[in-house]
C-alpha cells in the first residue's frame, strides 16, 4: 500500500529545492483559447509558491526573445507570461496580422488569472506590435486585466504600413519578411545591402510597387492586402482597437514613446482615445529623445546626436516602480511629475506637463517669404509670390527622408545631405537667427498654397535646426499625399492650375531647446526623390500601379504672402 507523503514534508521539499534558484521557468505551457486554438508561453516566476500577479506579452517575435525581460520581472516579485501569438512560435493555429489578438490575449490573461501561482491580477508589457497588441486586448475588458505600459504602439494606417497621408514606406515590407513563417527571419530582414539594392531598383518602375513582394523574393498575402486598401478604411480600422472599446480602458495606463519613434503620433492618440473615452484618471506619457527600439533600451546616442547620461533612464526599473504603485500602493514612480514627462533635447533635461498640448507655452505663426538666394520664414506677411520647384519621378532616387535612417548614414539625425543635394526639385525656408537660446515644444504644423500641373503628387516637409556654424539638426518631417489633401478616406485629384490648400499636421511632438544664433529652416521637396518610399510619378492613376510609363514631371508653386503659405511653430515654456 502506498504511503501518503504529509503536506509539511511536500512544502519543505519546494522549500529547499527552489531556494538557491533565483527564479523558475516554465516552458511550453499551454493556454487554450475559446474556438480551442492553444497558445504557446514561457512563463518565469519568483522562488516563492506565494500567488503573484502576472505580467503578460502577447507577441509574434517568439517568447524567448524576451527571456531577459522575464527574469528581471521575476526577480522583483512578479510572474511574467512571454506568449507566442498564435500561429507564430510554438503556438498553434494561422498567424494573420493584426487579426484576433485582442480576443486571443484577453482568454489568455483570464487563464492565466485563473492559475494556482497568480494572485488573479494581470498586468501587460511590450513595445511595438507588443504595445500596440495592449491597447487591442484592454479593449475587450478582461477582468483580471489592471494596467497596460504600451510602448512604441503604432497605429496601422496611420504609421505602421502607411505613413501619414496614405503613403507606403519599403522599410515596412522588411518587416513583413522578418513575419514570414512561424519564427523571426531577422538575418534576411536585416540585411542592408540586398534591401538598398531592391528598394532602388522598385524606384526605377520596371514593375509596380504592388509586386514588390515578386521583387523582393517573398510574396507576401499581407502586402497584398495593403495595395488592395490604398486609403484608410474598414480594413485599417479592424486592425486597432475599436473607438467604443475605449471606454472600457479606465485602468491606470503609461504609455512610452521617443521623439524619433516612427509611432510616436500612434502612442499619443492611443492614449488621448483612452482620455476622451474612459476618463482615466491616472494615465501618463513619456517621450525621450530615442527612436522606436529606444523606447524600451534607452540609448545616450542616436542618429550622430548626443543626448547626455539623462537619456539613458532605467525603463524596466520603472516598470517595476509602476506595477508596485498599482499592484501594492507604492507611491507614484518620482520619474512621473506630472501627466506627461518629456525630453528636451539641446538642453539634455527632463521637463514635464499636466497634457500634450499644455507643454506648448504659444504658437508663433511665420509666413513663407522669397529672398535673395534662399527662401525665409518671416514674422510678418510680405508681398504675394509665388516659388517654384520640379520634381521628375524618372530620375534616379537622389534625395533620401528620415524614414531611411541609417540605411542613408549613421548620423541621420545631423547630415544635411538632403539639403545639399537639392537641385530645382526643393525649397528651403529660413526664420531669422534666434537671439537668445529658445525651446521649440510641440507639434508644429504647416498649411501650403499651392498649385500643380499634374493631378496628384506627394510632398515632403521637413523641419531643422539650422546653427550658426552651419551644422543641421533633424526636428520632425510630415508627409502628404495631395490627392488626400481633404480627406484620408477618399481620394480627389486635383485640378491642373487651382489654388489648393495642403495641411500638414502629422508631425512628430518635438522638444529641443534651439541655440542662440540658430534658425528655423523649413525644406520641401518631392517624397518621390527617396527610394524608402513609394514613388508617386503622379500621373493619378493608383500609385501602387503606376510604373515608369505612368511618370509625369510636377511643377509645383508654392504661393506666398498674407494669403499663401505659413508655418506654426509652437514653442516652450
């Protein structure tokens, strides 16, 4: 007959097996979801049998990517769930993007409530498709569910696979490459020199951008799908979460982003949906001075900018402080001053403000005037005029954008090679030297009176700062399709010769205090010029179809005085 084992002898047995353990992992365990599809996790938890909340990520990158992540979490006290989505990793069904994770994490974290070892509370982590995956399942209201940190969350349409005004990026296609299958292609995503060759070669329109997967070597039902849904609409729109469903996010939320986060508008109107639906009271946002990847491993340097030791914050330490206040009643991380804490960079501090837009003190409106040699930004209204610039979609790409990064130079952030190489397709606009040192906060904002003689085009603008000894700052650029100039969801072509107005309100927050003696310089030229982007040859046929037999040369004339074209410029405190 077999002997019973007593409890007290069970609980000494774990006792001094997991006692010199810093923590456990669990690997393959296995969480069924409501149509039976089951999910793949890694889970770490503290030593201790005692229930603790769980800290969840949903992901399509494969848990083991975050296994770092995990045992720091463990180590301060917490379970950590790293969850393959479905059909990716070890986790079972078909892997669509975008599709069915709001639903598939929100099973997850009640089953995972639900568990002998958690204490039936949940909270999220992740940066990405990570951060945005938090929003997507706080929108359908588990109850075990008690704060979210999203980080970097981008919102499709918008700025992940098109950029502001309906405009493709290629950089997006390496990023379906590194989704193809179950698990990460991160060395065929990666490799800079193929991606360089076939971006310039799909700007030369031997083929449409739509077969740019046939291109490229992967042929991709994703990218088949976007060329299918040019504009926003309903499809754009089932990718995120649902306007209704933030009313159900009124948890405590902190959200993280960096100025040079290709999400950073993403994460800030997430989080003002969240505002104006829920009414949350403790809801707070961070943006450094770091890129998309930098919102979760802050770095000193970036785009041959230094921004001083304070850049480099510790962000899971911060976690870890928030998840104390929410779990346990810690005090508020001492980081969080207020509602929104912001880098300003020049200065290399850390300021903050009860809102977005109440860290812009006022907003100075300049008004686009000619002068000698190049063009200002004047604080007065001149004479009506009229400047010009051609843009020839059959020239080679000649002129790369931000969205190239460091696929263009290390020091993206300080070369000035798109202004040098302008040649008749640009124009560049100038504030008078600042007399004293000044911070330029917010988002600025830009309306152009123009006229075309083709029906569509795309435009770029970009903002710097221009100093005295004639190095250049990267602030914010905005990009805009013309035939979207009045609606994102319908297409208008424009009429050869009419005076049309051209908003551009889609750039970047910034925050940089501008050096006595530097300028606000303005530059616009033709997104075309880039091969990081969709070329538009701006015939008005789809742009997604357009080939080289489409291309038609724009001559554009941007009008000035009381009347013409201006810039908003929102400075600090």
């Amino acid at each position: 007959m077999q002997r019973a084992v007593p409890l007290l002898s069970i609980c000494f047995f774990a006792a001094v097996c997991f006692a010199q353990m810093p923590y456990r992992i669990s690997m393959g365990v296995k969480i069924p979801l409501r149509d039976g599809v089951v999910l793949d996790a890694t889970l770490f938890r503290p030593p201790s049998d005692a229930p603790v909340p769980v800290i969840v990520t949903l992901t399509p990158y494969i848990a083991d990517r975050f296994e770092d992540v995990g045992a720091y979490f463990a180590k301060h006290g917490y379970a950590f769930a790293a969850i393959d989505d479905r059909g990716r990793g070890n986790s079972g069904g078909n892997f669509v993007l975008w599709t069915g994770e709001g639903r598939d994490g929100s099973d997850a974290i009640e089953w995972l409530a639900r568990q002998p070892w958690c204490d039936g509370r949940a909270a999220m982590w992740g940066g990405s498709y990570g951060g945005k995956n938090q929003w997507m399942i706080a929108g359908q209201g588990p109850r075990a569910l008690k704060t979210i940190v999203p980080a970097s969350a981008g919102i499709a349409g918008q700025n992940i696979a098109m950029h502001n005004s309906n405009i493709l990026l290629g950089l997006d296609y390496n990023w379906l490459v590194t989704l193809a299958g179950r698990t990460p292609n991160n060395s065929t995503g990666g490799d800079k020199e193929y991606w360089t060759g076939v971006y310039r070669e799909i700007s030369r329109g031997l083929v449409p951008y739509r077969h740019l997967d046939r291109l490229a070597g992967y042929e991709s039902a994703d990218w088949q799908r976007w060329m299918e849904h040019p504009a926003l609409d309903a499809f754009w729109d089932a990718a995120s979460t649902a306007p209704e469903d933030f009313a159900r996010i009124a948890m405590p939320t902190l959200s993280i982003t960096g100025a040079y986060d290709t999400s950073e508008s993403g994460t800030i109107q997430f989080r003002q949906m969240q505002l104006d639906r829920a009414h949350a009271a403790e809801s707070y946002l961070i943006i450094g001075p770091w890129d998309h990847p930098g919102s979760r491993v802050p770095k000193r340097t970036l785009g041959g900018l230094d921004f001083g030791e304070a850049a480099v914050i510790d962000v899971k330490a911060l976690h870890v402080a928030w998840y104390d206040h929410v779990f346990k009643g810690a005090p508020l991380p001492a980081f969080l001053k207020d509602k929104v804490v912001y880098f300003l960079a020049g200065s290399n501090v850390w300021r903050s403000a009860p809102s977005v837009a109440a860290a812009t003190a006022r907003v100075q409106t300049v008004y686009l005037a000619s002068s000698s040699g190049r063009g200002a930004l004047a604080e007065k209204a001149e004479a009506p005029g009229r400047d010009r610039y051609t843009y020839d979609p059959g020239l080679p790409a000649h002129n790369e954008g931000f969205e190239g990064g460091d696929y263009v130079s290390p020091s993206y952030l300080t070369d000035d090679g798109m202004i040098r190489r302008i040649a008749g397709d640009g124009l560049i606009y100038d504030s008078a030297p600042l007399p004293v040192a000044a911070d330029l906060v917010g988002t600025p904002a830009l309306t152009l009176e123009a006229t075309l003689d083709v029906p569509d085009t795309d435009f770029r603008a970009v903002l710097y700062e221009a100093k005295a000894d004639g190095s250049v700052v990267f602030l914010t650029q905005d990009l805009l399709r013309a035939r979207y100039r009045k609606s994102l969801r319908q297409a208008e072509l424009v009429t050869p010769g009419k005076v049309e107005s051209y908003r551009f309100d889609h750039f970047n927050f910034i925050a940089r205090t501008l050096a006595a003696g530097s300028c606000v310089r303005l530059v616009l030229v033709p997104v075309g010029a880039s091969y990081h982007a969709e070329r538009n040859r701006n015939s008005g046929k789809p742009v997604q179809d357009e080939t080289a037999a489409d291309n038609r040369i724009a001559h554009v004339e941007i009008l000035l005085g009381a009347k013409g074209s201006h810039l908003d410029l929102p400075w600090g405190r």
